[in-house]
C-alpha cells in the first residue's frame, strides 16, 4: 500500500511540476503585430501596431491601454504602418514614447522616420530597412538602408535600445 502511495504521490509531483500553457488575454484582432517591450519610465508593455489605419495601442501588463498612438499621415507619403523601436529614451532623452516607421513616397522610393508620441518628427532618413545595434563602445547606432537607391544612413541613437531579453550587436 505505501508503494502505491509512492507512486501515485510521485506521478502527481511529475504532473505538478510541469505545466502547460493557457490563453491569458485575446488583443484586438486587426493588431498586424504585438510584441513585448521594455519601457525606462514605465516597465514592460504589450504594443499592438495596425497598418490600416496606422496606430499603436501599448498595454500595461495588465492588459490596461497605457496609450494609444495615432501614426502621423504626410503629404505626398504612404504610411506603411509598420513600427519598430517602440521606446521611450532610444532616439532622445525624454519620457515620451517614439518608434521608427517607414513611409512610401511617390517616387517608389521609401523614408524612415523616427517619430514620438506627439507626433513630432525627431529624424527623417531615406530607406525603409533598418536595425538598432550596440557598438561596443556603449553607443547605440542605427543603419537605415534605402535599399533600391544603395543609401545607407548611420544614425547615432543617444539612449538605449529597448530589449527584452539580448541586444544585437553591430557587425560591420
């Protein structure tokens, strides 16, 4: 008897020990992408990004709105909706929210654009491909390529990027 409590208690303990996964939150379905990130001022936040129209929804974990971002339209430009580098001290020093999109502009050429939460324009830069990299030195860049015009822009990034577990590094 006591080895069939062993086992029972022991089969428990392996069942216990594991578990599974289990839905938590259901985000709005037009969301494009919902990524995690880490905020400086604020902590960890989901981000839902939209391309029609263009907006991002940031979320506390919580899953209270935090804010929610209209991205800016421009004459002449396309908004591709896409953003990257949701962040709050990467591209300057504030406490306002910025990201990078790209635009497509009417000649089939495209332009980056660092923008925060007010829709102020920090940085205007032809390309659409992009990557935020550590240098080694303690510096943050960002190579912006105009891959149809063979431009590439290098962008000193004054903060930190916002990683949640590992930060690239710059490759050159």
């Amino acid at each position: 008897m006591k080895k069939l409590a062993f086992i029972i208690a022991f089969i428990f303990s392996l069942t216990a020990a594991h578990g599974q996964i289990v839905l938590e939150h259901i985000f709005n379905p037009e969301y494009n992408k919902m990524t995690l990130i880490k905020l400086d001022a604020a902590g960890y936040k989901y981000v839902g990004n939209t391309y029609f129209p263009p907006a991002l929804d940031i979320y506390n974990t919580d899953y209270s709105l935090y804010r929610s971002i209209q991205i800016p339209q421009y004459p002449n430009l396309i908004c591709s909706g896409q953003v990257d580098y949701v962040s709050d001290h990467l591209f300057n020093s504030d406490d306002l929210i910025e990201y990078a999109v790209w635009y497509f502009t009417n000649n089939n050429s495209e332009v980056l654009k660092v923008i925060n939460e007010n829709g102020v324009e920090l940085l205007s830069v032809p390309g659409d491909l992009h990557q935020v990299y550590w240098d080694g030195n303690g510096h943050y860049k960002m190579v912006v390529q105009a891959q149809w015009e063979a431009i590439f822009s290098l962008c000193a990034a004054p903060g930190s990027v916002p990683c949640v577990d590992d930060c690239p590094t710059m490759d050159y």
